[in-house]
C-alpha cells in the first residue's frame, strides 16, 4: 500500500494505492491559513485516517520549489506560514515509513505517464492550466525536475511584456477581457461572437506555448491538464492554427496533444513518486 498526497490550495487529498488501482481516497480543506505548527498538526491527522499496517511509503505533491532529496518545501503557494519546511523529515518521523515530495506540476506529469494518457510516450510534458500554468517533464521515461524541482516551468517565460501564464491561465480572461473563463466559456458555448473571440484568442496563446515547448523539449507529447481544459473545444482549432507557424512542421506532425482524463492523477502521480 502506498499513500499519494495531493496538497491542493483549497483541498488535500489523500489516496491509497495498492497494485496500481486507487483504493480509497479522502479530501479534506487545505491548512491554508493556519499557523505552522497547527497546519502540520493538521495535515499529520488527515494522513494517520489513511495509513494501514500495510502502508510502505508516501509521496506528496506540493505547490511550491522543494529540495526533492531533503524533503524541504519553500514558499508554499496558498500555505503562508510554510516558507521553510522539512517536510520530509517531518512526515517520516511520525509515520516511519520512506516519504518521497515533489513539486504538484511534476506529480501530475508523472502520473500521466505511469497510470494516464502519457503511458505510451517516452518523452512528455504534462502542462497544467489554471490560476498560473505549470509544466512537469519526463525524459526517456522518468521525471527530470533539475536541481530544485523547477525544471520545466515553461509559464513564468517572458512573453509579450509579461509572461507566458499571463495569457495561457485564467488571468488571460480577468487581464485582457474582464471576465472569467467560466462565464466565457458559458456564452461560448451559446454561440455568442465576442466570447467565440475570446477563446480563438486564447488559443493562438496557447499554440504559442505548444511552440515554446516544442523548442525546449521536442517532446512526443504534451498532456493538459487544469480547469481550463473542459474548455479544450472552444480553443482547439485556433491553437492547431498557430502551431502551423512554426518553422519544423514535422515536429508538430509527430506532437501528440492529449487532455488529462483522469480526475485523481495528481493522487496516483505523487504515489508514483515512492516507485519512480
């Protein structure tokens, strides 16, 4: 049995993984504003309702850089009081068990490819659309996250005087449009124009980001995951468009575009961490 933790900015969820099936699972709200001590105090309780006897390791995804070797977490995006955490000695201490932690972008990433839509690929990366746009790479089947498991954070490149999250996130509607994705997407889906612009805009953004991958990391695939994806119809056909200009058309010939099905991955990839 092996635990996956997803350490969300609203919710953490915990999965139990045994023969590579998810078979229990619980969510809880994050710690979010609590103290340090009171959120590990916390986080410890939801984990101990999970563990078994036969429990053998842990592996948590975390938004934040981390020493993925020390298991100390910096800046958690949505957990101010974690600026410095050993989180990793901090969770083996209480659970003797192995704990594996790596940044969340990276535990989807690892998920698509060990139990998602990656699994046939070699070479991947697995981007995730939201609030900001996170990247996780895989290189001849496993994760390369470089030296603070930042590699790959395709999203914080400059691009049009701010950067490439800016306008392939969800600020790209609040920013440009004064609107949300959500309500964007509704009227699109009521064939209305301004809306249906929104979104082709949006896509051309989008196939920018597809050639900005593709110059990095010439992958075989690229898996979107995020909220912004159930809108993946509304921008498909403008972001194909653009990808047409980028100067190696065989390379977009070969890419493989595929969207994350798989509501629990981000669970399944941190618990992939304690295999990989």
């Amino acid at each position: 049995m092996i635990l996956g933790i997803d350490l969300g900015g609203t919710n953490v969820r915990i999965g139990q993984l045994s023969d590579d099936r998810l078979v229990n699972k619980i969510t809880a709200p994050s710690p979010g504003q609590m103290p340090l001590e009171e959120s590990l105090t916390y986080l410890k309780a939801q984990i101990s309702k999970m563990m078994t006897p036969q429990t053998r390791g842990i592996g948590v995804g975390v938004p934040s850089v981390l020493d993925s070797e020390t298991g100390v977490v910096y800046n958690v995006a949505n957990i101010p009081s974690w600026i410095e955490v050993p989180l990793k000695d901090i969770l083996e201490s209480e659970f003797n068990v192995p704990v594996y932690i790596n940044n969340d972008s990276n535990c989807f990433t690892l998920g698509e490819k060990k139990f998602g839509e990656g699994r046939p690929f070699k070479h991947l990366v697995g981007v995730t659309l939201g609030t900001g746009v996170g990247a996780g790479i895989i290189i001849n089947d496993h994760l390369y996250g470089g030296s603070n498991t930042g590699a790959g954070e395709i999203g914080c490149l400059p691009y049009l005087g701010v950067t490439l999250e800016d306008y392939c996130g969800s600020m790209f509607f609040k920013t440009q449009h004064n609107t949300t994705g959500k309500e964007a997407a509704e009227k699109a889906r009521n064939n209305d124009p301004e809306a249906l612009r929104i979104w082709e805009e949006f896509g051309i953004h989008m196939g920018r980001l597809v050639e900005t991958i593709v110059f990095a990391y010439d992958p075989e695939a690229i898996i979107f995951g995020g909220g912004i994806t159930t809108a993946f119809p509304l921008f498909e056909s403008a972001m194909h468009q653009a990808m047409k200009e980028f100067p190696y058309p065989k390379s977009m010939e070969k890419l493989q575009i595929r969207i994350s099905t798989n509501p629990d991955i981000a669970i399944l990839g941190a618990a992939g961490l304690v295999e990989e």
